[in-house]
C-alpha cells in the first residue's frame, strides 16, 4: 500500500468522498464535486463556451472586442505539438533531457526532486518559445523558480514580501512574453507554441495574447515535473519492474525508441499509466462561469468549485485496490468507466499536451533504463507529500551513467 503524507484538510475530504459522500457543500458558494460522472458533467456544461474576454482597452472604451475561443488557440496549439511528437523533435527532447542528468552526474549529489523539475521545465522551454535570449531565458527561469517554491511548499502561507517578490517575478516574465510577440511577428514563424498566438495575434490584442502565454508557461510549471518526478521516485522503489522494462527495451536505441514510444515497451507504458493514476494533483479550484445544477448542487456565477483526479483515482468504487501500485492492472484487458482516469483534467479543457506529457515520462523511463541510475543515499527515507503537487521529499542521491555503474 502506497500511502502519500497529505494535509489535514485533503485526507478529510477524500475520507468523506470514499465513504460515499461524493459530491456536497461546504458553504453557499463552495461546491465540491468528487464523482467522476458528476466532475465530468461540471466541465462539459462550464466549459460549454470558451469565448475570451473583451480586451482590458476595449473594457475602459466601453466597446467590444474581437470575438476569439480559447478553443482556437488550443486548436493551434495542438497542431503545434503535433509536430513536436515526431521522431526528430522527440530525439531533441530527450538530448536536451538528458543534458541535466550529465551535468548532474558530476555532483557528489543530487536532489532528484529538484532535478528533474528543472529537467521537465527546461527541456519545454523551447516548445514554448525558441528563440529566448539569454537574459529572457534567465527571467522565465527565475519566475519559474518563483512558482515552484510556492507549490512544493509543505505551507502555503507566505509574507507580503514574498507576494510583491512573486508578483514582480510574473510580471517580468510576462513582459517577456510581450517582447518575444512583438519581435517575433516581424521575424520569420517557428514551430513552438507562441507561432498559434502570434497569427492570432490581430485578433487577440496584445494583452489577451501575452495572458495566453502567461497561461501555458503557468501549466507546464509544476504539474509535469512533478509526474516525472514520481516517475523516477517508482523506478527506484521497484528494481523488479526496473529489469522488466530494460528486457523489453535491449537492443532499442533512441531512434527506434523515438519512432513509436508508446508501443515499444508495454511494461513503460503500463508503469507510467499507473504514476499517472497513483500520483495526481489532490485538488484543482475552478469556478462557475456561469449558474449551474451539477449533481443536485446549484451553483451560482463565480461559485467556488472543488475537484480532485486524486480522489477519483484512489476511489474504490472505480479502481480494485486503490492504493497499491499495480502497474500490471494495465496489461490486463479491463473496461474503463467513463471519466475513471483523467491524469490531464476533463474535456473540453483537458491538457493540451497531454500526449507529449505522456511521452515525455517515456523518454525519461528510458533514460533511466538504459543512460543513467539514481542511487538513493542511503540515510535518505524518500516519501511523497501532497502539497499543491504529489512531491517526493528527501528523495537525494548520485546521477551515475549506467556504462560506469555495470
């Protein structure tokens, strides 16, 4: 039994889910809703329209803006990524992925926690934007830096100097953002996420444009690194699995491994599909976009609404033995309830790189079978601890290239 260490608060509230107790209030304005029918019926029906807001100027003007979805842009987006999943742009995203682990293997040790977010966030940069400068990339980094220490904070209280910090930190990486807009639509495209804002960009507004792109760098800061970081946290706990998938993979280079990375090891990808079910974030805040009935709970506009993959994912209503991680349960033929497993969120504003986030957790189990091991110290006790992220803490060890530890 696999049994992360959670604050007060979560452990209650997913006692109450388990015990049948799905889906209540703790207020007028608070809903949670933990079924998986009921969570997938909340997003379909809030989401039903995803058209932007009106320009901040056209609000001050008192006229209104251009008519742009959000579906539009993630539509760009997913074409983009697309792209990104192919075996060249595959190749270049675990050489970028495993320059950390090199530098990283020259150090008497590492915190693997730590490496393998700034692993995640750094080796993404460039799907983001490509052309950063390195001053840019520095102010990216340090907000990035900014966003991670708060999530992966045990406590999330924080002083007035650490707001100001983090809120002068966004703003200098949204400027960022706005800098590389206007640059880039003078220059030639690129095949990275901020091409999609760009052409759209007449009918954006600058301002909804930059909020576009303080959005995605927001989302691929935390929650990636944080399932890659369980990833590794699993590998070193189970040497068993650890030989299954280095049998499966003898004999594949990258390039192969590149091809099809979803089907060349059945015993990766069923590992990564039970980290994915195992370790998600325990709660995601959300509001009515406008009133709703969801599962007998009336909702008003702006209504606060709690859900939780995490819940779900450890409810015994849906998943036989809940809290064992059985990597085997996803070689066997089993019929999946609708809305069960839902690792990326609910449609229709799932994560639009969930298939590349998929991948990416490949790429680094291959690394980790066939470049390089983790040997955890040995006074270390890792664990995981649900903060806003499933984190593995005390988690401290050496990088070692496998050709020197063989």
């Amino acid at each position: 039994m696999t049994l992360p260490k959670e604050n007060e608060d979560i452990t209650a509230l997913k006692k109450r889910c388990h015990s049948g107790d799905e889906n209540f209030s703790l207020g007028p304005n608070t809903h949670c809703i933990f079924s998986a029918t009921a969570a997938k019926e909340f997003s379909q029906k809030n989401y039903q329209d995803l058209t932007l807001p009106d320009r901040l100027i056209d609000i001050l003007r008192r006229r209104s803006s251009s008519v742009v979805s959000w579906q539009e842009i993630r539509s760009g987006w997913i074409d983009v990524l697309k792209n990104q999943n192919t075996a060249p742009a595959l190749k270049e995203l675990y050489e970028r992925m495993s320059h950390f682990w090199e530098v990283a293997s020259l150090e008497a040790e590492t915190d693997f926690s730590d490496l393998i977010q700034w692993m995640t966030v750094g080796s993404l940069l460039p799907s983001l934007v490509n052309d950063l400068s390195g001053e840019e990339r520095q102010l990216i980094e340090a907000d990035q830096k900014n966003k991670l220490s708060f999530l992966l904070a045990e406590k999330t209280s924080v002083s007035a100097r650490q707001r100001w910090l983090m809120a002068w930190r966004s703003m200098r990486a949204a400027s960022v953002f706005r800098r590389a807009i206007k640059r880039r639509s003078k220059e030639e495209q690129r095949p990275d996420l901020l091409q999609t804002v760009v052409q759209l960009l007449p009918r954006l507004g600058m301002d909804r444009a930059v909020d576009a792109m303080v959005t995605v760098h927001t989302a691929v800061n935390g929650p990636p690194g944080a399932a890659l970081g369980c990833l590794a946290f699993e590998l070193s706990r189970r040497p068993e699995w650890m030989v299954r998938i280095r049998e499966q993979l003898d004999g594949v280079s990258i390039d192969d491994f590149c091809q099809s990375p979803m089907t060349v090891s059945s015993d990766l990808m069923a590992f990564v599909r039970e980290v994915l079910r195992m370790w998600n974030v325990p709660v995601v805040f959300r509001n009515a976009r406008k009133a709703l009935d969801v599962a007998g709970q009336q909702m008003s506009l702006d209504a606060s609404v709690i859900m939780s993959p995490y819940f779900i994912h450890r409810n015994p209503q849906y998943w036989p033995d809940p809290d064992i991680f059985k990597p085997e349960r996803w070689l066997e033929r089993q019929q999946l309830v609708s809305g069960t497993y839902v690792p990326f969120g609910w449609a229709p504003k799932h994560c639009v790189g969930a298939q590349l986030g998929t991948v990416q957790m490949l790429l680094l189990g291959y690394l980790l079978t066939k470049d390089f091991s983790i040997e955890v110290d040995e006074r270390s006790r890792p664990h995981i601890v649900m903060t806003a992220l499933p984190t593995p803490m005390d988690f401290k060890g050496k990088v070692v290239p496998r050709t020197e530890s063989q």
